[in-house]
C-alpha cells in the first residue's frame, strides 16, 4: 500500500466544476422561469437543461467523482485515522454555514420557521435516516455520500478497499438489483411489478443505482491507474457497457413504445437521458479528453460551497427582485448568469475563510493524531522485555 498522499487531479477538479454549474443552472433557470411570468425560454442553454435534467446529471457526475476519487485516496494504514477527521473537517463546516445561510434566507423571503428538532437532525447530515425533512432539497445527496464514505471505510478496515473486483463486483451486483426494481416499477417490465412492489421506498429508490456508479468508477480508477487484474477489468467492462449501453437503450425502447404519451416522454428524457449525460460525460472526461482549464480548476476546488450556497443565493436574487424591482424585467438566462456569478463569488470567500481553515485543521489534526500513535508505538514495551 502507499504511503504518500493522493495527488489532487487537475482534470477531475475541471469536471467538478462542470457537475456544480449544471446543478447550478437547472435550479436558477426553473426558478428565473417561475419567477418571471410570461418569461421565453428561448435560450440555447436552458432548453437542454430543462430536457436532460441538468440537476440529476451533475449530481450523478459528483456521484461518479466520489467513486473515482475516495477509495483511491485510502491506500495507507494510517487512513483509518485520518479519513474520518478528514471527511468531517472538509464537510460540516460549510454544511453548517449552509444550513444558517438558508434559514436567514428563508425567514426574510418566505418568512418559513423551521422547527429546533428538524435543524438539530439536520446539523448530524442524517436527517434522511431520522425521519426529517432537509431544510435544503439536494442535502439528501450528502446523505447518499456519507453511506458511501462508510462502506469505503469498512471495506478499508476489511483491507479490501484496494481489491478492483471486490469494486467492481459491488456494481454489478448493485446495478443488476437496482435495473430490475426500477424497470419492474416504472416499465418496460411491468408484468414483474409484483415482485418489487413496495420493496424500496421510492426516495430511495435510485440510491442503488448511484451506488453501483460509485463503485464502478472506484473500480474504472485501477484500470486507469493499471492496478486492475483481469476480473476486475472484465466486471469494469461489463458494468460499463451496462451504463453506456443497455440503459440508454432501455429509455430509447421505451420512448418508441410510450411516445403518445407527452409527460412520458418528458420523464424519459429527464430519466434515461440524465444519467447517460452525466455517465457519457464521465467516461470521456476521464478516459478520452482530459480538460485542465485554470478557471474550471478553481471552480471545482470551491465546487462544494457553490453546491451548497447556489439555492439559497438564487432565491434571495429572486426575492430582492420581487420586493425591490418587481417590474424590471427579467430574461431568465440573464437570471441564471447573475446568480452564477454572485454564487461563484460567494463560494470564493466561504472557500477561503471556512473551507481552507477546516481542512487545514484537520490535517493538522491528523498529523497530531498520527505523531501521537508513532510515539505511543515507539514507548510501547513487550510484557517480557527485560
């Protein structure tokens, strides 16, 4: 195992970026649209955002990152240390800030008051496990991260998280459970439904599917990095021509055969097509064309406060408007570049005061922790030492 930190990868920070401004754009651009009565949505940008569900494609895209990124992080003993202080010095800090930024911003918009037992559940990041709502819609992500974290964790412990097929064989197995509940439920394989109905309940159903995708991008990482044995790149493979191939084309079939229907067409497009959209955009962001731009870089370093602070910034965009200038118009596309650019601005000064702080301090505390048992260690004296 390795023993030298992970180096941070330029390309994948510039697909973070891409993965936040397409959550970004999809929840601006609905809300500039509802915003604003009568508002055309006539640009270039919105129209496939809208058709493809640009919010689910980016978060599948995070999804695929934390795959590629976090097992191949854990590779050193002591990683069982330093991954839990890691993980909560990198995410709470700004999820915290995020939750108090959403509540100031909702009491003054909406005047919503949320009650002290939903903001506590929600401050764990668990609250989709105890049974409260998110004060925020995508915090329901985060959740889905932090059992991928564990999972990775207890495969670390198991000394397994380096083993490609154990990776790889989660997906397929994940994959091929979650194909079957989904098309039983939602078609074309009605006539299974029996046999699935009520089995996941329907938040959760898809959490199956993205966790398949997790592991299979942590078991697509070997192959890149040519650490995969032969049955990891067959499961690698067949896994990926699973996403690449047989569910587009399971969308394509249903389209032909539901295309009377307009609202499933929509669902179709908005379904199938995201998750090939982000899966496409993955493997060829990754595999085929490796973007570095300086820019897109910064963006995904600070990717997580834009994640984060995007909703909140963009409805106190819309509410100042409604309160201030109610008849200026508006276009949305204008609307969305705005709350991009005070979005971006606002994750910068959050990266850099709370962010960058929180993991300097917990890589301190690690260090602390790490010199602390290398001393212990050193002390420690056999029972029939002399």
């Amino acid at each position: 195992m390795q023993t030298t930190a992970p180096v941070r990868l330029g390309y994948v920070d510039c697909i973070r970026a891409l993965a936040a401004l397409m959550v970004l754009v999809m929840h601006s651009g609905e809300l500039a649209v509802a915003t604003f009565p009568g508002s055309a949505v006539d640009s270039w940008v919105l129209r496939p955002a809208f058709a493809l569900d640009f919010g689910r494609a980016g978060v599948i895209l995070f999804f695929a990152l934390s795959g590629f990124v976090i097992p191949a992080s854990l590779r050193c003993p002591a990683d069982k240390i330093r991954f839990p202080i890691r993980r909560v010095f990198r995410l709470y800090p700004a999820y915290w800030l995020s939750i108090f930024v959403c509540l100031v911003v909702e009491s003054w918009v909406t005047g919503t008051d949320r009650s002290a037992s939903q903001i506590i559940a929600n401050l764990s990041m668990l609250q989709t496990f105890m049974g409260y709502e998110d004060i925020e819609g995508l915090y329901w992500t985060l959740a889905v991260e932090i059992v991928f974290y564990i999972v990775c964790y207890a495969l670390l412990l198991a000394g397994l998280i380096d083993r490609g097929s154990v990776l790889a064989g989660l997906a397929l197995v994940l994959a091929t459970c979650w194909y079957f509940v989904f098309t039983a439920t939602t078609g074309p394989f009605y006539s299974a439904h029996f046999l699935v109905s009520g089995l996941i309940p329907p938040q959760f159903l898809d959490w199956p599917a993205y966790f398949a995708i997790m592991f299979w991008s942590a078991a697509l990482r070997q192959v890149v990095d040519q650490k995969a044995d032969r049955p990891t790149i067959l499961a690698v493979t067949i896994v990926g021509i699973f996403w690449l191939i047989v569910l587009p084309l399971t969308g394509l079939f249903v389209y032909v055969t539901q295309q009377h229907d307009a609202s499933i067409t929509k669902w179709i497009l908005m379904k199938y097509g995201a998750f090939a959209l982000a899966l496409y955009s993955f493997v060829g962001l990754t595999l085929l064309i490796r973007i570095e731009i300086p820019f897109l870089r910064y963006l995904g370093v600070i990717s997580f406060s834009i994640y984060l602070f995007h909703p909140s910034i963009m409805r106190l965009l819309a509410g100042a408007h409604t309160m201030l200038v109610p008849d200026l118009p508006v276009a949305p596309i204008i609307f969305v570049a705005v709350c991009a650019s005070a979005t971006i601005a606002f994750s910068a000064i959050v990266y850099r005061y709370i962010e960058s702080p929180a993991i300097s301090l917990g890589t301190a505390i690690c260090a602390r922790a790490m010199r602390h048992r290398k001393m212990e260690s050193t002390l420690r004296v056999p029972r029939d030492g002399r």
